[in-house]
C-alpha cells in the first residue's frame, strides 16, 4: 500500500495546478488557442481526480479490513457471522456514518 503513495500524491497534486494555470490564463486575457489548451489539461485533471478517489477509497477498505480484524483478534471474537442479516446492515450503517 505504500508503493502507490508517490503515484497518489502525484495525481493529487495535478488538478489544481491544471486548474490554477487555466485561471491565469483567463484573468491575463491570452490568445483564443491557450484557453482550449488549459481546459482539456483540465479535463485531464478530472480523470486524475477520478482515479485519486479510487486510490483512496481502496486504501480506506484495506485499513478498515485490518483495523477489523484486530479487533476480532483483540476481542477474542471466535466467530462473525456477515451472512446474519442484522450484523450485515449494522455493518453498513457504521461504514455509512464513518463516511459522512
């Protein structure tokens, strides 16, 4: 998980300085051709961003897998049962409330 931190940072890091030189562009009054230029680099960075969710969201259910199965451990939990209908939802809304 930490061999993908460069690649997250840097894709993190490209949608705002896409961003930020599309706006200078506009507040300087460049030629026509500059501006089309900037916004498809802008169109880039919302890929980029796309894909920095999707890093971050995979890095959030590894943790949370780990931090779970320390728990079980830690607790001397010998079973989980998911299948049982009310654990699964109980298990949903606590991801649900974590997240917002």
């Amino acid at each position: 998980m930490l061999s993908t931190i460069a690649t997250g940072s840097a894709i993190d890091v490209y949608g705002p300085i896409s961003d930020n030189a599309g706006g200078i562009v506009e507040m300087a009054g460049m030629s026509h051709r500059i501006p089309k230029r900037t916004d498809a680099l802008d169109a880039a960075s919302n890929t980029t961003a796309t894909i920095g969710n999707g890093f971050a969201m995979g890095s959030v259910a590894l943790v949370s897998l780990a931090l779970f199965g320390v728990f079980v451990s830690c607790a001397g939990i010998s079973t989980v049962d998911i299948l049982n209908p009310m654990a699964l939802i109980g298990g949903i809304v606590i991801v649900l409330e974590l997240d917002g």
